[in-house]
C-alpha cells in the first residue's frame, strides 16, 4: 500500500496509542509515536510528520507546550486529543492554530477520517491538479494553488484550517454562513464538538488579514446568523 503520510501519535495511554496505530498504519501511514512530552519533541524532529495526534494531558513537557514548538515549523497540521473536560485547554490550542480536535473517548475510524482530511485539505493544490485561479480583493490574495495568502503583497502565515476557512467564505462572497454550516463545509466530516472553533478561527483569520480587525472589512458577523465575506 502506498503510504498516505507520516503521523506521530502523542499519548501518555499505551492502548490509545496501541489502537490509532493499528488503525492509522492499516489505511497506509507511516505512524511514529510518544508516550510523554518529551519524547514528542525528539520523535517530530527525528521523524518530520506532516502531521501530529497530540494529547494534551502529557507527562515531562506539557502538551501545550509541545504544541507551541511544533507550531514552530511551518506545514504541520495538528489535531488535538482531549478529554471531555478540558474545554479550557482545547480552546487555546485552536487560538494557537490547531486545525482539528477529537474528544475522547473516540472513534478510531473517525480520527483515521479527520487525520485524512485534514491532510488532504493542507495538500491540496500542490500537486499541479487544481486550476483555481487567485482570488484578488483589494490588497488580499488568497491562492489556492500554492495555499498561500498575501495582504499588500506580503506574505501571511496561515494554518491549513484558516486558509480552508478564509478560501471557502471568499469563494462565496455575501453568503451567510452558520457555525454549524461552517463545520460541516471546512472542516469536511461531522464534527462533534463546540461550534465556537468557528469562532476562534474567524477571529484568528482577522488579526492576520485585516488592517483593522477590531473594524474587518471582509471578515464579517451577521450577527444571530453567522458569517460572511465582503468583497
């Protein structure tokens, strides 16, 4: 089987890491795994995945911790593990560019299908097969060929979750979308968490591509509606 990608799982838990190896390794991806903090650190290093399962809940160096290095590195997509009642601690890792969560306990097949989205999605138009010309507003380009997003011609860094975000309400433009709406659009198969993820990318998107983003002009709430882009 052709390998889909290399992922790293970080769990203090054998069985979980037991499990989504097993799984992961089963539909095609190099699997590389950490049982603490640490050790998370040097396997990302030695073994470079395109992207990381991390718990957050980590002995030696904190999960949070581990997430803010790995951030570090440009192209590394990462989805969160965490326990139902670790709200708090999910809500900064997505304000800190995490492009996916998964509440345990799960399914395995259900994070094999986030880890491929989100891998297919932070991929996607750079193997030449997608012809989508740049969008252009102004002093935002946002192109999905090379993923990459410039505002007055300089280079802005995004995760791969807020281009998908900013792309799909810039290919509407004027469309009002829901949270939910928004979910089931981005982040590409049924989401079972807090729609407020929504809410914690929009506002990270407007710190990165407007020039006033406590006054967006393109980003914009309706407010009891949703979201919507202004051209």
């Amino acid at each position: 089987m052709t390998p889909e990608g290399r992922v790293l799982v970080v769990d203090d838990e054998p069985i979980v890491r037991e499990v989504l190896s097993r799984y992961l390794r089963f539909e095609g991806f190099q699997v590389e795994t950490a049982a603490d903090g640490q050790a998370a650190l040097e396997a990302f290093e030695s073994s470079r995945p395109e992207l990381v399962l991390l718990d957050l809940m980590l002995p030696r160096v904190d999960g949070l911790e581990v997430f803010r290095r790995i951030q570090e590195r440009d192209g590394v997509a990462v989805i969160m593990l965490t326990a139902r009642g670790e709200e708090a601690d999910r809500v900064v890792g997505l304000e800190l560019g995490a492009d996916d969560y998964v509440v345990k306990p799960f399914s395995p097949r259900e994070v094999v299908a986030r880890v491929r989205a989100v891998l297919r999605r932070a991929g996607a138009g750079l193997d030449g097969g997608d012809h989508d010309e740049p969008l252009r507003f102004g002093e935002l380009e946002i192109d999905p060929r090379t993923r990459e997003v410039r505002v007055a011609g300089r280079l802005t860094e995004l995760t791969p979750k807020e281009f998908d975000l900013l792309h799909f309400l810039a290919s509407n433009p004027r469309t009002v979308f829901n949270r939910l709406r928004l979910l089931e659009e981005v982040w590409d198969i049924a989401f079972d968490g807090d729609p407020s993820t929504v809410t914690v990318h929009v506002r990270r998107l407007r710190e990165k591509v407007e020039a006033d983003p406590s006054n967006p002009q393109h980003l914009l709430t309706v407010w009891g509606a949703g979201y919507r882009f202004e051209p």
